[in-house]
C-alpha cells in the first residue's frame, strides 16, 4: 500500500511530497509488523517483538508535523487509543495505544492548536491516581462506561464536561469546565508500570540520552520527529539521538514548497543552510526580506509590550540580564517586588530527593525545567506564588516558588519570592535561544548583535558555524513575524503589565480554582 496521493476533495488526506509519502510507507510497514496495520485499518493483539525506532528528520517547512498528524489520524480510524498524560482508561487485553509526545508543555501545546493530541513525556512517565467517584466520571467520557451519578455534579455540568471532552479530550479541562479543581479529583501521582504500544515524539532535536532510555522502556514502537539544523541539547556533544540512526531506520523530508510557499521567514531559515554565507549577506537578505514583506521587520529596538508575553531571544547570558534589567525598569518594578503580569522560566525543582512525590506532583502540572510560565501574584500561604503555566492543559496553581532576578554585574541574584524550598524560577522576558527550543510564539523578536558576536567568535557546532544554528533555531520560533533588533536599546511599554490575556487562552480552564501545591511542610 502507498501513502495519501492528491484528491479533488478538499476533505480527504493530503497530498504528499514523494519523500514523506516513503517515510509514510516505511512507518506502515514497521506498524504492520508490530500487529497495526494503517492501510487496511486491522488491528490484531501485541506480539512479543523486538519493536523498532525510527526518526523521520526535516528542517522546517519539510512536512513533519502535517505527516505526524496523519499517522495519528490513520491510528485512529484504525482502533488504536490515543494515551493522554492526564487520564488513561481500563487496561484491556486487545487494546493497543500510542502517546503522542513533545519534551515541553510549550511544544505540546503547539502541536494540540494544530489538532494532535499532544501530551509531555514526564506526563507519561507519571500518570495520575484519580478519586474513584471522579474515575467513573472519567471512564464515562472516554466511552468505557455508563453515565454515572456524582453528587457533587449537576446534570447540567456532566453534560458541559461531556462537551468540553468531545472538543478536547482533556479529562481536567472537562472536569474544570464542570467547576472541579485538579485536587478535587486527582489524589496523586505515580511512575508508570505498564508499557504501551506506539510512540510518536516531536521535536526529538531536545532528547537527552536519559529521556531517550525511558521512553524506549515504555514504548517497544518509537518515532522520533525532529530538525536535524536545530541546537543538541547541553551536554550531548553537538549530537542528537537520530543522529546514530542509520539506513531504513532514518528517514529525512526535504522542504515542502507547497506549504511553505511565500514565507519570508523559512525562505531566511533555509539560506542559513549555505555553507559560504557569511553574517552581513544574511542580514542583507534580512533587510531586503523586510522591504519587501512585512512579516519580516528590523527593528532599532526591543519592544518591552511583546517582551511580557513573546521574549528576546539571545544567545549570551549577559545580553539576557541586560535586556531583563530594561524591562523592569520600563515597567516601573522595584527591587524588591515582582509585578502581576511578569514573564518567568522555570529552572527546575529544589527538593530533596526523600521528597520525590512532591516533586512528581509540580512537574507532572507542568513545572519542569525551561517552562514559561506568568506570575499572576501571591498565593493564600507565604512563599507561594500563584501561576499560570504557558502551554499546560489545567494552568493556574499556586505552588511554593524561589524567584530569582539576576542583575547585571552582581553575581548573587535578588529574590523577591523565596519560600524555603519549592519550584525556582529565573525572569522570562529574554531567553537564550537554546531554551527557546521547542517553543513557538507568533512574533519573536531576535537580537542581531548577539548573532554578530556568535559569528565573530568563529565556533562551529557538529559541522556548522554555530551562529547560523543559533539563528535558524532564533528565526523558526516565529509562527508569524519575524523581528531582527538592531542594537541595545528599548522602547517604553504603551500598555502596563497585566495578566487579563491570560484568561481567554486558557478557556475552559478557567473555570478551575487555585490550588495550593504545598510544598513547604516537610
């Protein structure tokens, strides 16, 4: 069987270039091997099979994410469950179950706003333990089991989290659109015992060796998507997983001009492939770009209103502190505060190892490290910040937090927020463009003279000048428009700090109440 060919019906599957429609193939056959069979939609019980990894790798605009929807799709009219991180059904016999996965609640995200049902892979290392009167709630909207009667639920709010599941298949989104909280009906969280079937990771660019490892526990079947022109992650040598992948197992899509065709900002993403270019002919191409199409602006200044929501983008730490210091201070923050409204990164969890549950419970909400997150203000206890986490499916909480704000020149940072222990944050409104990775907003601004110094510095990265892969990953992080700031310098905000945009993004959700995530009594 051949993958999708061009239909008259704009309805029916896509058309595919002739290296997706063989990556399409390969995947089917290694599917049918393992007992799913997506071209005659049969299913047949799990064998005791070695299983197979695959990466399927293209820069952006090649087709990776349109060919990863259709293989969820093809799952689906085939009978495979889709595995979400925030329920999972009845183990059953003949099931078989695939996860669609991105490192990042950010990536996740991106990838739900274009119809994949996207989790994180901590989510699916660590499922939740639901209350049993919740679970036959949750059994029912996954269609394993009859309408139950909850006393704590209306009819009238069974039949909205009943629609809230249909449109997003989100248990808590359901159950937040019916007035519960996440403590309501989620008591804890534990490792993952049972294997499943298929996995399919997006921006696989970011795996680590550990995560690659655990996954590979999980998932006999694993598909690795990602950009081969992209940053490794810290730590892995300049290399990335698929990198060790060879023959049938490595599949790579050329760009896809159909559906990138006219698009200034992957038209400079992919010139930055030409090994003789040298920075000034790229920002020649920038200039020219920008006179000629206005998703494509240079700008002699960083705009401190996008700054609160989309950050700077940069490749030197003190660039980033810099720019962060500007930003406060054009918004009036004094030292020893931290304003409703402001950006923040998360940096990781501070506890104690024998504290591991806890742990589990604020990464499992989407507190892992590289996080955007806003402060929304102080929460009930003291040191406990209240949150909206960018990208994560239930994103307001309260939880203990250390918010650390560097200063230029000073090595100690100030700490406006600081419980004794808990979730710790950095400020969010410049970012190194290797956490940036994986993230994508619609207007991104990019600081060129970071670039410059990249360039200048002569540092090559797996066989590439590193600033031009610091500035393809910089330039494909803008959904929309690209901005290419100039030089040092500010505008003043037109609008104050506030977090009202917040509420509209993360409807239904916001129905649900703040939950204190107590971290401090030990």
């Amino acid at each position: 069987m051949t993958a999708p060919v061009a239909s008259s019906d704009s309805s029916s599957a896509p058309t595919f270039s002739e290296d997706q429609a063989h990556a399409h193939d390969r995947i089917a056959e290694v599917l049918r091997e393992m007992g799913v069979d997506i071209d005659d939609d049969t299913l047949v019980p799990a064998k005791e099979t070695q299983g197979a990894v695959l990466a399927v790798t293209g820069k952006a605009g090649s087709g990776k994410t349109l060919l990863l929807a259709e293989l969820v799709k093809a799952l689906e009219r085939t009978g495979v469950e889709i595995v979400s991180g925030d329920w999972e059904g009845k183990r059953r016999k003949e099931r078989r179950t695939v996860a669609v996965l991105a490192p990042t609640n950010k990536a996740a995200s991106v990838l739900r706003n274009r119809g994949v049902p996207a989790t994180t892979i901590h989510r699916i290392l660590y499922t939740p333990m639901y209350d049993p009167e919740f679970e036959k709630v949750a059994e029912w909207l996954a269609g394993n089991g009859e309408r139950p009667v909850i006393e704590a639920l209306t009819d009238a709010a069974m039949d909205r989290a009943k629609e809230v599941y249909e449109a997003t298949k989100s248990v808590p989104a359901a159950l937040a659109s019916a007035g519960l909280r996440g403590s309501d009906f989620i008591t804890g969280w534990k490792r993952r015992e049972d294997g499943l079937d298929i996995g399919l990771v997006d921006e696989s660019s970011m795996l680590d060796d550990k995560q690659f490892q655990d996954l590979k526990e999980i998932f006999p079947t694993l598909i690795l998507f990602g950009d081969p022109a992209q940053l490794a992650p810290v730590g892995q040598s300049g290399e990335m997983i698929f990198d060790r992948f060879k023959g049938d197992n490595l599949l790579h899509l050329g760009r896809v001009h159909r559906q990138d065709a006219d698009n200034p900002i992957l038209d400079l993403a992919h010139a930055l492939g030409d090994p003789q270019l040298e920075f000034r002919d790229f920002e020649q191409m920038i200039e020219e770009a920008a006179a000629r199409d206005d998703r494509v602006v240079i700008s002699p200044r960083a705009n401190a209103d996008m700054m609160a929501r989309s950050p700077v983008l940069v490749w030197r730490n003190a660039t980033r502190i810099r720019l962060i210091a500007a930003f406060r201070a054009a918004f009036g923050a004094g030292d020893d505060e931290i304003l409703p409204g402001e950006p923040l990164i998360c940096d990781g969890i501070e506890l104690p190892l024998k504290h591991r549950k806890k742990r589990i419970d604020l990464e499992a909400r989407g507190l892992i490290k590289g996080a955007p997150v806003v402060y929304l203000g102080p929460g009930n206890k003291p040191g406990f910040s209240r949150l909206h986490v960018i990208g994560a499916e239930t994103p307001r909480f309260s939880a203990a937090s250390i918010v650390k704000i560097e200063k230029p020149g000073e090595e100690e940072p100030f700490l406006p927020y600081a419980a004794r222990m808990g979730a710790a944050f950095l400020h969010g409104a410049a970012v190194t463009m290797h956490k940036a990775q994986g993230s994508q907003w619609p207007e991104v601004q990019v600081f060129a003279p970071d670039l410059y110094a990249a360039s200048r510095a002569g540092r090559m990265e797996a066989g590439q000048a590193l600033w031009k892969r610091l500035a393809y990953v910089a330039i494909t992080r803008a959904e929309e428009r690209l901005f290419w700031v100039t030089r040092y310098m500010l505008s003043r905000p037109v609008n104050g700090l506030g977090t009202d945009d917040l509420i509209v993004k993360a409807a239904p959700l916001e129905l649900s109440a703040e939950e204190d995530v107590d971290t401090t009594t030990m």
